[in-house]
C-alpha cells in the first residue's frame, strides 16, 4: 500500500484527491444557487400576463386620455417638482384633429379626443417628474418602467426617460420586461404655428388666393399677380403691443429655404414697401421689426409676401411662430428652435415594464 501511494504515475496523493472533491462540491454548489436565483427571477405564465395587461392598458389610457385633471400639464407645482398625488398623467390631445399633417381646432365637445395623438408638452412634463407621475402615481410603485419617443424624421432627436432597462446589469432579465411599442403622431410645437405657409393650395399652374392682397389694390406698389415662373403668397395678420411683452415672433424655415430663390417683403399698414429679401435664412427674428410700428400704438395689422419660383414650390417650407419668450431660451440651448419642431411629426411611443 505504501508503494502504491508513492507512485505518482497509478494514483493521485490522498491530499489532492480531496482538494479535488472538495472543488467539485463547491461548483456543484454554486451552480445551484445560480439556478435557483434564475428560477426565481423567471415570471410565471400568470405573471408576465399580468405583467402584459398592466403595460397594454396603461399605454392605452396615456395615448388615449388627457389625464386626471385634463390640463394637469399647467399645474405650477410641477415646475418645482411638487407632484400631488391627485395627478393621474395622460398624453392624449382634447379637442384636436389632424389635417394634411396639422393640428386644428374641430369641436367644443367635451368628448372630443384626438385619436394616437400625443401632447409634446405633456410628455415633457412626465419627463420631468417621472418617478412621481408614473410609477408613483399611474403604476403605485408596483413596477419598474420607462418611456421614449423615437421621431421617423431624424432631425427630430429622441426622448428617453425613466429605467434604464439596458444599464441594469444582472438586474434586468429580458424575458421579463414587457414592451409595448405605438406608432403615433406628436404635436411637438405646432400650436405656436401664427401661419404654416407652404401650405397654399394650387390649382393646375396657379395658386387660389384666399385672401386679398393691398399690394394689387394700392397703385403706388408692383401688384402681386402671379407670373410664369413664381407664386405670391400673402398673409395679413395682427400683432398686439403687450403681445410682444410675451411671445418672440420668428420666421423659421426649412433648411431647403436656401436654395429655392425665394424673396419676401415684411410691411406694416402704416409702412407698406417693395423692399424685397431674400430668404435664405432659417430663422428671422421678426420682434425688432414689429416693436418700430407698436411703440405708440396698441395693435397693428402687418402683412408678409413670398415670391417663390413655381418650380422650386416644394421646397418652400416656412413657418411664422409666436413662442412664448420663457421658453424661448431652452428652445435654442436645446436646438429645437427649428422648423421640423414646429410640424406635427410621426414618433414611435414605446413602453416598457418590469416587476421590481
């Protein structure tokens, strides 16, 4: 027996062959309670439906409701980050309905909700106060969860908040995260839109103006009768003195604007002119313009006029905006003070949850 113990080259030492024993045990060990903690974190059948029905139906009364109270978006304690509890968010738009891609007012009936619609505002708002909003107030702390928008259109950056499902670490099981995932419209910031102007109406080669123009009824200014090679678009509106105390007047166009030729002439009724600019700028600034016409009057009507060349029609995309000027500031910090922001744009609303 001693001899067979010595050779090393038969049988293992009796000290390694328990070292050996005593590691095996230990993997098997570890192994199982790998296992068990797996098993554990997998959710039943019945659970992840549970888990399916909480997420179907809470993105169902988001998209579809304004909340609990409809504009609870304008309750002041959430710019402090004061949350009541009263405060059940929703997303959806009152009173609003969609038409060649712009929102506009249909009904005073209290029942009227835009259909897969979201409110930009709104959902900024939950951004900021997500813990609160939503898995305190909408979820009761039962869930953890996060929210996104993803724009189609890429100049359009995305929108992420609540639980980071993907920086989890051994937190996050995929199997038990439930996703659902919407494709709907968001208002962004349309309502700030005084006049969308490329969306003038033509008939075979000519534009139908729906207004008149005091350029073709005044003989001492040219007349804006269309020509063969370009439209004139012309649009009246008015401007309040205390009006300019809270909003910033821009006109923001497309990119594209650049390259199209067209020229545009800003007047009041008090200073009617021919002096035409080119448009070949994104964004105009328009409140230094207005403010020499309202500093001794209450309100005055002005006038803009587009001449574009009829076949650079498509890319004459410009807006006139009033912002209100405390947000202004964020908006340009933000990069959002461009013209894609300010059209009603296609997103994709995703949710997830997961139990805690």
């Amino acid at each position: 027996m001693k001899d067979i113990i010595k050779d090393q080259w038969g049988l293992l030492y009796s000290s390694e062959l328990l070292l050996s024993i005593i590691l095996l045990i230990f993997i098997i060990g570890v192994v199982a309670n790998l296992s068990d903690g797996l098993n554990e974190k997998m959710l039943s059948e019945e659970e992840l439906e549970s888990l399916e029905r909480i997420a179907v139906e809470s993105s169902d009364y988001l998209l579809n409701n304004p909340g609990n109270p409809e504009n609870w978006e304008e309750d002041e304690g959430l710019d402090n980050g004061i949350v009541s509890k009263n405060i059940v968010p929703g997303l959806a738009i009152k009173k609003k309905n969609v038409e060649n891609g712009e929102f506009y007012s249909e009904s005073a009936s209290d029942e009227m909700i835009m259909s897969n619609a979201i409110s930009y505002k709104k959902f900024i708002r939950i951004k900021n106060n997500y813990d609160s909003l939503v898995d305190g107030n909408l979820f009761n702390d039962n869930v953890m969860s996060s929210m996104a928008i993803y724009p189609l259109n890429s100049k359009i950056r995305p929108i992420e908040m609540g639980n980071d499902f993907d920086d989890d670490g051994d937190k996050t099981y995929d199997n038990n995260i439930v996703t659902v995932n919407r494709t709907v419209k968001c208002d962004f910031y349309s309502s700030f839109i005084v006049y969308n102007f490329n969306d003038f109406e033509l008939s075979g080669d000519g534009y139908i103006r729906k207004e008149d123009c005091n350029h073709d009824s005044d003989p001492s200014l040219r007349d804006h009768a269309n020509d063969e090679r370009s439209f004139w678009l012309c649009k009246s509106f008015r401007v309040y003195k205390k009006s300019l105390d809270e909003y910033d007047y821009y006109l923001i166009s497309d990119e594209s604007v650049k390259n199209t030729g067209a020229s545009f002439i800003l007047e009041s009724l008090n200073r009617t002119n021919e002096n035409r600019k080119m448009l070949n700028q994104e964004l105009i600034e328009l409140n230094p313009f207005l403010m020499e016409d309202l500093e001794n009057s209450s309100g005055e009507i002005y006038s803009i006029h587009f001449n574009v060349p009829k076949n650079r029609i498509d890319d004459f995309k410009t807006v006139l905006v009033a912002i209100p000027k405390n947000m202004t500031y964020d908006l340009i910090s933000n990069g959002e003070l461009k013209y894609d922001y300010f059209r009603v744009q296609d997103v994709n609303y995703i949710l997830k949850v997961q139990y805690k």
